[in-house]
C-alpha cells in the first residue's frame, strides 16, 4: 500500500524531528521517511500522513516511536581501529591507579563501541575499576545494547584474544549469533539520553566519545551538543568527536 508523503507534510516533520533530536534531515531524505514511518500509519489505520502528524504533534510517546524509525544507527566494533590503538597506548597507561576510569559513548546506537571499549579496559585496567556508559536517543536501540546479543558477522573485526573472552558463540535458537559475555555488564550502562540537552545525570567521564553522529546535525546544533557533551569531561579529559 502507498501513501503519499507532500512536502508539505515533509516540511512539518522536518521541523518536528529537528525541534526534538537536533537531526537536519535533508529533502533527500523524504521517500526514506516515507516508507519508515508507513508502518506506524497501517498501523494506525490512518490514509494520510496528516493524521499522523496531528498524533505526533500531541503525543510524546509516539514521537519516540517517529525518532526510532528515522534515526540512523549503523555502527561496528572496533570501528576505527585508529581510535581503539590511542585509548589503549596514549590514555589508559597516564590514568592514575586509584581513581575509577570513566568512558561515555555519548551516541552508542545497539551498543557496540561501548562493549568495544568495555573489552579493552576489562583486560588493561586495574581491578575492573572501570565504567562504561553507553546513550542514545532511539529507544530500541538501547533495549538492544542492554541484551547485547549481535550477529556473529558482526565479531569479524574484534580481536581474536578478545573475541575468545567476551563473544559467546550462540546455539540452538541463537545460532549464527553472539553474546557478549555477562560479567562485562557489570561495569555497563545504558541509558536513553538526547545530546541537545545537558546529560547531568551520567556523571562526569575520562574519556568521551562522539563519534558518527555530528554528520546529521547542523553547525548551530553540532556546537550545542558538543557544548553539552564537555560538561561531562573531567578536567584533563579527552574528547573524541568526528
Ligand atoms: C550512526 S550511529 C553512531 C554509533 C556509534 N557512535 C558509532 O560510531 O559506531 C548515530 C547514533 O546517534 C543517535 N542520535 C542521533 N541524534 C541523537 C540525539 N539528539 N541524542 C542522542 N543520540 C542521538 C542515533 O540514534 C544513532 O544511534
């Protein structure tokens, strides 16, 4: 079944997904809309987009639900292995033993640069005193970083020495998969946060990632979150954002 978006219609959902979460989603953009946020009209039983801009308008619940369908959350393990290399070399042997090494993955999607990092503190850091904490605006995304069970392809670029430790191979009902190994939960949190506001309650943190994520936003709104983001940085912190 198709439904026609206007761009009347785009416009307003521009506006409204802007206003929220900050993303500038481009003319280019429409069909895609179009066709996610289709399955929530059916499911409605609405024939216009119009009636679920009035529902979206007064309902913050499914507002979420529009953020969950538009919101881009592509990611990988060790994506950049650049990064990992520094975090391990340059940040972890100049942390001082006796305080408790923070990391934020300030736009974790289904959580995977968050258990990336979460393997290489388990196995360079003292003691386990370490904590990861992983946010996203998306919903689902979260509910799946909590579970952290990922396709096995997905393990192709960890490390073997670490792939060994934390991937346990899935059987039966969850062949072709992998969890991560529980005990990394432990020291993992994730949380729904959005970067247009000031994240208080998440603490301050050693090393902050904001990585993938600028790309959707515009200068105004990339200064502001990146203005949020370091209030979260402890003095002499590091801040990653690309
Ligand atoms: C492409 S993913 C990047 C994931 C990971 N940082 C990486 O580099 O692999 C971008 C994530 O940013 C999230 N996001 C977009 N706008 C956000 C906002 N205003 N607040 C918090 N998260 C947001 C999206 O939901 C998505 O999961």
């Amino acid at each position: 079944m198709a439904i026609n978006l206007k761009d009347s219609e785009f416009r307003t959902i521009q506006k409204i997904v802007f206003s929220e979460v900050g993303i500038d989603l481009q003319d280019s953009k429409k069909h895609l809309v179009q066709s996610r946020l289709l399955k929530r009209l059916l499911f409605y039983k609405f024939d216009s987009y119009v009636d679920y801009i009035r529902l979206i308008q007064i309902d913050a619940h499914e507002r979420v639900e529009m953020i969950n369908l538009i919101s881009t959350n592509e990611t990988y393990f060790f994506r950049e292995i650049d990064h990992f290399e520094y975090l391990q070399k340059n940040i972890l042997p100049k942390h001082p033993l006796k305080s408790k090494f923070r990391f934020w993955s300030a736009a974790a999607s289904v959580g995977a640069e968050a258990y990336s990092v979460a393997m290489l503190l388990d196995q360079k850091v003292a003691r386990s005193d370490w904590e990861v904490v992983g946010t996203d605006i998306n919903t689902d995304v979260i509910k799946k970083a909590r579970v952290g069970l990922y396709p096995e392809k997905w393990s192709d670029k960890i490390p073997l020495n670490l792939k060994k430790l934390y991937c346990l191979k899935g059987k039966g009902s969850h062949e072709g998969q992998f969890m991560i190994e529980r005990s990394l939960l432990n020291n993992i949190d994730f949380k729904v946060g959005n970067l247009m506001q000031y994240n208080s309650e998440v603490g301050l943190f050693d090393v902050i990632w904001l990585r993938n994520v600028l790309i959707y936003f515009d200068d105004d709104t990339k200064q502001l979150v990146v203005d949020n983001v370091i209030k979260n940085l402890k003095l002499g912190g590091y801040f990653l954002y690309l």
